[in-house]
C-alpha cells in the first residue's frame, strides 16, 4: 500500500472481507496467490512509489498483481502499457474486488483456507473508511479526479463496521475519508451526527479522526470532544500560511479564519495536539511569501506536521500555473519549514513530559513495548510484561529522539 490513511482503510477493509471469505493473509507476498496494491498519486513521489511497488511484486513471479487506487486510476494508461498491469482496477470498483476471487471468474486462488490473525497493528487500532471522493477544488490535487465527487457510506454501515471491529477486541478507530468532514452532506447530516451515533451505539474506547478540513470543524462538532472516548488529535492541513498562496491553491480559509479556528479549539480542548500539512514551493511563493508562510506556522504552535515540495501533478491546474519555483529553492524552503516544525513538535513534547497518559500498547520487541498516547504520539516502554492491545496508565519520563517518549508503568 502507497499513501494515506483512506488507502489504509481500504486495505483493512479488503484484508478483513478476504478473512470473512476464509482466505489467508499473509505477510510474507512470496506466499502469495495474488497481491493487491492500493496505489497513491498525491505527489510524484507517491505515484513513483506506486510504479515502483507494482513492479517489484510482479517481479516476484510467484503471484498475480492486482492495481487499484489513485495512481492506477488516473494513470491507467501508463499502468496498463508500460508496467504491463493485467489486472487494473479503478476506484470506482475497489470494494469489488473481492468478487473477483471466485470460481466464476479467470482471477481465481486456491480453495479458501482458514485464516490467521493479522498482524498486530490490526489487533490493536483500526482505520475505517466513512468517506470517499472530494468537492474541494485545491489546485494542486489530483485526488477528486481519482476519487470522484464526495460520498458518505451510510451510518448504519459505518456502525456495522464498528461493531464487528469490536467483537475483534479493537481498542481504538481511525475514521477516515478523502473530505472527512464532508460526511453526510448527501444525507443531509454531519460529521457530528455520526459521531453522535458512534458514541451512543458502540463501546470501542477510542476515537480518533483523520485529516480534517479547516472549514468542515464546525463548534457543534468540538463540542463533542466532551466525551473522553474522542481523542485529543486534530489534523488539520494548512498548506500555506501566506494568503496569496491560499487562494491560489483556491483553499477555502485565509490565515486570520485558521488562525480563530485554533484559538476556539484550544479553549474547548485545553489539551488537544494538531498537527498539519504544508506545502512548499507553490507557482508564485517568492521568498516573501515563504518567509511569511514560515513565521505563520511558527505562531500556530503545531505538535508535529509534514511538510511537502510542491509537485506539478499531470491533470492539475497548479502544474500549468506562471511562475513556477526551480527545484533547488523548493528543496531548501522544505528544509527551513521542517525544521521549523521539528523545533515546534519538540517543544510540545517537552511540555508533556511527566504527565500521566493513558496508552494504548501495541507490540513488544526484547524489552521494549511500543504504544500511541491519546495526542499520537508514540511511547516506548521498558516491561516484562504482555501488555498487547491494553490501555495502561504511564508517565512519560523523557523523550527518545525527536519523535518519540520513554515512558514507565504508573503504578
């Protein structure tokens, strides 16, 4: 899999109606009868990324590739011609696929066998697609023409999903989408009603959503944050912190509205964690507008980001617009703005040493177990104990790098 956190959902979800089947998943792809790779085109890093990974496993031999996703939807032609994919399937039929493994169709497998457990991260925390598609029009994105239009799955399936994932002994969910807070919108809801149902109609401890548009974070839905099952991490893309830039990308928010937006969720939720995406670059960002991008996320106080090179899309408006920026300036505005924000991620996790947090464990190795805090970050803890997929009460002791915490039992 290449890509966000959709596409982990999605191949969650196949993995899982694989297993209801009573086919085999196996971690090892030379075991394999068939592969499924869920590719990504959101930068030409993830669609080489994507080409790449298709042609490794074919190179295997021992199994048939199957492509879905963004990049071999968009980039069908190149998938089909120069990697010689046999067996392409668009986004639009993804959650198809599963039919095609049957006795009735030339993509077949052996006789389904009983299946295993997966691997641990899936034991533990589940991604869980409620949206698909996307009616923004940001104009360096490929996605809405891979994806389509915004479209809700229905609550009755999300909660269906749940509530399996909860017979699983699943500790926490991630509710994912392209325009996650779009959910609804075609049922004439919100993102708050489903929510409002999730925490009524199941018992799974945590909660926890993807990336979130700025101007889909409505105050009906901070409120819901009242409810301790809904974790204290916003992910909330930026992409730019200069206005000229904003409205370029044809983003729908301007630095002053994003800027009340953290100020009104800081106040509601004292001891939420948002991170961002930023992208550097842009057609048009001078060094004035770069400098005045990096002196806004500095003033946001982000817990942690990712930052991104502009990267001209093929089918995009951005990748024709005047003023493009030399590759070279791009890669040294990247590495001003992460630093920047490594500085920022690295004073938010001081503030949070010595605090007690509740973690949840997801694996051990030697002497180390390994778990997320309720804000997403990652916590290593020295123990002899099996504490997999449990939710333990630990004080962050220190810090372990720059991303990560030493953290003990608190007894």
């Amino acid at each position: 899999m290449v890509g966000c956190r959709l596409n982990q959902a999605e191949i969650e979800r196949l993995a899982e109606t694989f297993r209801l089947k009573g086919y085999e998943i196996t971690p090892d792809p030379k075991n394999a009868d068939a592969i499924i790779v869920n590719t990504c085109c959101v930068t030409h890093k993830a669609a080489a990324d994507s080409r790449k990974m298709v042609r490794h496993y074919q190179s295997l031999g021992t199994s048939r590739v199957l492509a879905t996703g963004c990049w071999a939807t968009l980039f069908k032609n190149e998938a089909l011609n120069d990697l010689e994919v046999i067996n392409l399937v668009p986004n639009t039929k993804k959650d198809q696929i599963p039919d095609l493994f049957s006795d009735n169709h030339d993509f077949t497998l052996n006789a389904p066998r009983v299946k295993p457990e997966l691997g641990h991260r899936s034991r533990t925390r589940a991604f869980v697609k409620v949206q698909d598609g996307c009616d923004n029009k940001c104009t360096y994105c490929a996605t809405q023409l891979a994806r389509g239009k915004s479209r809700s799955l229905p609550a009755e399936a999300v909660l269906s999903d749940l509530k399996l994932l909860e017979t699983e002994g699943i500790k926490e969910v991630v509710l994912s989408g392209v325009q996650l807070g779009s959910w609804g919108r075609d049922f004439g809801l919100e993102l708050a009603d489903l929510l409002l149902l999730i925490l009524e109609h199941t018992s799974i401890p945590r909660i926890r959503l993807s990336s979130i548009e700025p101007w889909e974070i409505s105050p009906r839905l901070i409120s819901l944050w009242s409810n301790k099952r809904m974790l204290p991490h916003l992910h909330i893309p930026l992409q730019s912190g200069s206005d000229a830039i904003l409205q370029a990308m044809r983003r729908q928010n301007d630095t002053s509205a994003y800027k009340n937006l953290l100020v009104n969720i800081r106040a509601k939720i004292p001891e939420i964690a948002i991170s961002t995406d930023i992208i550097v670059g842009f057609p048009e960002e001078d060094d004035a507008k770069f400098i005045e991008s990096l002196a806004f996320v500095e003033s946001c106080n982000f817990s942690r980001g990712h930052v991104f090179q502009f990267s001209p899309m093929e089918f995009t408006e951005a990748a024709s617009l005047p003023g493009q920026v030399p590759a070279i300036i791009k890669k040294v505005r990247s590495q001003l703005m992460l630093q920047s924000m490594q500085a920022a991620q690295h004073i938010y996790n001081v503030q949070q040493v010595e605090r007690i947090v509740e973690v949840l464990v997801e694996g051990k190795r030697g002497q180390f177990a390994s778990g997320l805090t309720p804000d997403y970050q990652r916590v290593k803890l020295v123990t002899d104990q099996d504490l997999h997929n449990t939710i333990q009460n630990v004080r962050l002791s220190g810090l372990d790098g720059a991303e990560a915490f030493i953290g003990e039992l608190d007894s």
